[in-house]
C-alpha cells in the first residue's frame, strides 16, 4: 500500500508570517530525489535584493529559505517562479517573471536561470531575459553525448514579443546543452502557433518531456475575446505540438499535424469557453491546463484542462481528462468530467500509474485531491485527499489567491507535488495527517509566532506532499 506525507513548508524561524503564498511549484533531483527544490509567491524574510526558493535535502521532510532569485525586494518575491532538475549533474534551472521588473517598473521580465546545486548560496545565474512575457513553465533532462552529459531545458510561455503576427504569442524557450554554456547558454525562442488567435493565445504553456527526445506542448488558442470590465469571455481551441527531436530540430515543435487543416499542432478540442478573469472562491479562473507522457512509451500522452461547459451563460468550471495513445493524432476522454475544478496537474509514473491532482470547490471549501489509475479511468481509482479547508479564509488580497497551477511530478514510482491552501493547524483539514515546521497549536487550531505563544492569523500557505508506492 502506498504511503503519504504532507508538509508545512514554512520554516519553523518564520512562524509569524502571514503572506499570501500561492502559485507553488516543485523540482525533485532525479539523480538524488532527497533533494528538492519549492517556490511559491515568498518574498525574502530579511528584505534583501534576492527571492527565495524552498530547499529541502532530507526528502521533504524539512525545510529552510535560499535567498538565490534575482529579483527580490522588500515586501515581494519573484512574479511566477517554476524549477526543474536535470537528470543528472545536479544543475538546477528557474523560469522567473523578475519581481522588481513587476513590481516596480510594471514589466513582465521573463529571465532564465541556473545554478550548480541545490545547496549552491551564490545568485542564480541570469542566462536569458526578455520583456513582455508570462508565465514561464521549465523542465530538464539529461542526454549523453560525445561522451559528455548535455542538459536540456525547455521553458514554455506566453511571449507578447513574438514577430508578426503577435497574437501567436505561444512560445518554447529551448537549449540543448544548458549546464555549462556561456549566456544565453544556446537557449532559442520559438513559436509553436501556427494559426491566428485572437488577439493572443492563452497565458499558459505546458511541456511534458520524454527521456527519447520527444516533447509535446499544450496551449489554448484564443478564437475570440470580448471583454465586459474585468473579466472576458474567451472561446479557445486546445492545441497540442510535439517535436520529435527535443525542440532543438531544423523546424520544431512541427512533427503532428493537425487531421483537419494539417497546421502544425493538433486541435483536442475547440470551441470551448471560459470567462477569464471570473473567480470561482476567491480564486481567478482561466488557464488551468496540464500535459503528461508516458516515460516508458512517448506514444502515450494524457492532458486536462478546464472550461465552462455552459458557456457564457453557465457558471461551471469543469476538468475534462484526454488521452492519446499515438503520439497526439487523435484523442479519447479518459475519466468523467467535474464541475468546479482548479489547478489540474497530471503526471505518469515508470509503471505507469497516472496521477491527477487538482483543486475542487464545493460548499465554500476548497479541497485538493490526488488520484491515481493503473488503466486509465476503466475502473475506480485510488482518491485521496490531501487537504481541505474553507474557501472564505483568509480574505484573498490580490491574486492569485491558491495559484493559477499546482505541480505533479514523479521519480521512478513515486509521486511528488506542491499546492497552496489554507494553513490552519486543524487535523480534520489533513486527512492522511500533516506536519508543520512553523509553530501551531492543533488542539486550539491556532498558528503561533516564534515565541510559541502569540498568536498569528491563517495566511496561505505552500505544501508538499509524497505519495510513496
């Protein structure tokens, strides 16, 4: 039977924060999985120039603050973070929106980073930067070559500095050999729309990468926007790419073509909805999608993402479960839809078991729940839930409140993620148990400051959790 962990992330000498933690992600070293690497919105404890990373080097079990991010300053971290290991060297690379760039210049500065280790306290190297782009998403591996180890890294985004036309702002940032490279360490930008949105594709870009070089990419295609004050109604189509050769080819991100148009990039779904920028509680919504391969057979990839099935007269945001079996030509619903879902992350383990975590609200609580199936939906998963909460605590200041994603990853059989929520000391919200580094009392449902006895407002907070096969 497979065992879980969930933790606290907030380390014990910053038990009298109370920000707004949200949008996590997660890298696990594959060579040394003890080792891992969160992020979330923190900002630095001390107010210095550079963001923190989460790290851990006991297996999650722990964790302290590296303050290693360009970027940082008093009162705020990075913009959107995310992280990712190459499969072996130990090298750690970040996708980051710069926070000084965001914060105080009202730019959306895309920089890619590395750094030798987890443990390295030296600043990220700045490898990349670029204007005017959005939520960039990274993942590595490792290749052989020429008798040396080459990392690859991929970091997908919405790039709004794309050449004409600049609405196929769809885009994949990709080195062939990242680790030790001068910069900009051979990383290049290529758009993976081929059609023409409107106005621009969606903000996210999703990667799953296959240790033989294949990599597919998932992103929404917008096919109409109308804006009403805040929120806008957008109709998408579901585009999903694939490069046969890591990205690095003569004409990437080009080898699946679409069985109506024969446009680069397979349509999974169109016409689909979304009032982006409404909240579902407390939390925007837009954007949630997920993609995943098989690591035994590249041919094999599964995807999620979320809509709202009555358009813009309905007020659901539904997950909806793909699977394709030949490389992203065609496509079959793989589980039961569910309404009012957040955050969906998928990942494929080496037996392959597929997990899917996600984000649910129902009667003012947000819960998040892991599942996982061995044949695809055919019959019950295993569900387990890892937290739940009330949606309406604390009073969101800004967004995101939760994040706009949440982070699944496997090594060998395990599972690994990372989800924001609320951080009451209460066990009834932690059915398979919690720890917490940050002092709490779980009888009076309390936080307590470092002094173990003031007491301290619920805030959210990042958490870790390991499904152990």
């Amino acid at each position: 039977m497979p065992t879980f962990k969930v933790v606290d992330l907030t380390p014990k000498a910053l038990s009298g924060e109370s920000e707004q933690d949200s949008e996590p992600f997660l890298a696990v070293n594959p060579e040394k999985p003890t080792e891992m690497v969160a992020t979330a919105f923190t900002s630095d404890p001390m107010g210095g120039r550079f963001a923190p990373v989460y790290v851990s080097t006991d297996g999650g079990n722990t964790w302290s603050l590296n303050t290693i991010v360009p970027g940082g300053g008093r009162g705020f971290g990075t913009g959107d973070i995310t992280v990712a290991f190459a499969d072996r060297g130990g090298a750690l690379y970040a996708g980051i929106l710069n926070g000084v760039a965001a914060f105080r210049q009202n730019k959306t500065l895309l920089q890619i980073l590395r750094a030798p280790s987890v443990t390295s306290t030296a600043p990220m190297e700045v490898l990349v930067s670029r204007d005017q782009v959005d939520q960039p998403w990274t993942i590595a591996d490792t290749v052989a070559s020429a008798g040396a180890d080459h990392d690859r890294v991929l970091v997908g985004n919405n790039n709004f500095n794309h050449p004409s036309p600049t609405s196929q702002t769809a885009t994949v940032d990709v080195s062939a050999d990242a680790r030790t490279a001068r910069a900009p360490a051979g990383f290049a930008s290529t758009g993976i729309e081929r059609r023409t949105p409107d106005g621009q594709d969606g903000p996210p870009v999703r990667l799953a990468l296959h240790p033989d070089g294949t990599v597919y990419a998932a992103f929404e295609s917008w096919t109409s926007t109308t804006a009403v004050q805040a929120v806008s109604d957008v109709t998408f189509d579901v585009v999903v790419t694939r490069d046969d050769s890591a990205g690095a080819g003569v004409n990437p991100f080009q080898d699946l073509k679409d069985a109506t148009d024969s446009s680069p990039g397979q349509r999974v779904a169109t016409g689909r909805f979304v009032a982006f920028n409404s909240t579902l509680g407390q939390e925007r919504l837009g954007g949630d999608l997920t993609i995943a391969v098989d690591p035994k057979d590249a041919d094999s990839v599964w995807i999620a993402w979320c809509d709202r099935v009555g358009g813009a007269g309905g007020t659901d945001n539904t997950l909806h479960v793909r699977h394709s079996a030949d490389r992203g030509q065609s496509w079959a619903q793989a589980r039961q839809d569910i309404t009012d879902v957040k955050n969906p992350a998928l990942a494929v383990n080496s037996a392959g078991l597929v997990g899917l975590a996600y984000q649910k609200f129902a009667d003012n609580q947000w819960t998040t729940v892991l599942e996982t199936t061995a044949d695809g939906w055919k019959s019950t998963p295993e569900t387990t839930v890892l937290h739940q909460a009330p949606a309406d605590v604390p009073v969101a200041v800004g967004l995101p409140y939760l994040g706009d994603y949440i982070r699944l990853l496997t090594v060998g059989a395990d599972f690994y993620g990372v989800f924001s929520g609320n951080n009451t000391p209460d066990n009834a919200n932690f059915p398979v148990g919690v720890t917490y580094q940050r002092n709490a009392d779980f009888t009076t449902h309390q936080l307590l400051d470092v002094d173990g006895t003031s007491g301290v407002a619920v805030s959210i907070d990042p958490f870790f959790f390991h499904r152990a096969a």
